[in-house]
C-alpha cells in the first residue's frame, strides 16, 4: 500500500485485519493469545473475552482526537513498544489536530503524536509522548489461523472509554476481499487478504 507521513488530507474509515478498531469497530486478537490457556487459546472451542481483556489491559490505550473539523472521534490503540510506539487505524487518526491517550489499566494519559500512516491499509503508528516502561502486547501470528479458530475483539466500543469491551466469535473465512465505504457511501476502499 501507499505510505505516507501525517498530513491534513482526508482519508477514508475502515477497520484493520487483526488489529483494534475505534467506536462500533474492534479488532481482532486470535486465539493462540499467550497465556489464553492452551495453543488454540480455546477450552472447548470457547474464549473468556473477560479473562483476555484483563491480561492485555494495560496494553492498551483509548484514543480520543480533536478533528480539524471541530469534532472529536474516539479510537483503540495497541502499546507495541515500552516506549510507547501505539499501533491503530488510519480512521482513528484521520483529520486530527490533536491525539490524547488513556490506559484504563493504570489511569496514565499522554499526549500522542502521529508517526506514519497507510490509508490503503487502514493502518496507523502514533508515538505516546514522553512514554517509557510500558507494557508491549503479546501478539500472534495470522499464519496459524485456520476457520473455526475462536477469536476475541477488543475495543474502545462505543467510543466511550474505560476498559476494553470484548467479544468472542469465530474465524468464518480467510482471505477475503470486501468493499467498504465511509457512512455517506463515500470514499469506497476495497481491502483484500482479510
């Protein structure tokens, strides 16, 4: 996909494979999740999304931006450094002036700033400023999973904060390919290997 730095050009707003999405959208963490229990992170085909979410809570981080508009959105992020570096979506960030950080875990809050994006993918890395000593989630890998494997997604549902709502499912397919488009039918995006 294209790569590109921060900029006020608008973007489009869709949710990224595998990772934690913004309000009504969440990610996906698979089920081979360390400490989950076992390999397939599932006890008879079932995940606690409550026992998963209390594992990686402090991870985790709700991001609420300030948009050039004059509005606010709200997103997830993932802590994937100590130092702070955040793994989101581009529609998390898109048309931000401003991105302020909140571990429900700990209370921390932090100022962030946008690091690099890539709108084809959905994808965005924000630096916490003056983060360190934090914790980095566990991740899996996308190459174990197979359909029927239980899943959990994890996010700031809603857009309201505090910890990470969770729910469990299943894999229904791999490498899908879909068309997605921001609320008003604009900016249609296709997105494949999903």
């Amino acid at each position: 996909g294209q790569r590109n730095s921060p900029s006020s050009d608008s973007a489009s707003s869709f949710p990224m494979p595998g990772g934690f999405g913004d309000a009504g959208q969440s990610g996906t963490t698979t089920g081979n999740f360390p400490g989950s229990g076992n390999s397939s992170g599932a006890a008879n085909g079932t995940i606690d999304a409550t026992a998963i979410a209390d594992r990686i809570d402090d991870s985790v981080v709700n991001l609420t931006t300030v948009l050039a508009s004059g509005g606010q959105a709200a997103g997830t992020g993932i802590i994937i450094s100590s130092n702070g570096l955040v793994l989101t979506n581009n529609h998390v960030i898109d048309n931000s002036t401003s991105i302020e950080a909140e571990n429900s875990a700990s209370g921390a809050t932090w100022s962030a700033k946008v690091l690099g994006y890539d709108r084809e993918d959905d994808v965005a890395l924000v630096q916490l400023e003056d983060a360190s000593g934090l914790r980095a989630a566990p991740t899996g890998s996308a190459s174990s999973l197979s359909e029927g494997d239980p899943v959990v997604a994890l996010g700031n549902a809603g857009g309201h904060g505090g910890a990470p709502s969770g729910v469990t499912g299943y894999v229904t397919a791999l490498d899908q390919q879909i068309t997605a488009a921001d609320e008003d039918g604009s900016d249609m995006e296709t997105l494949t290997g999903l």
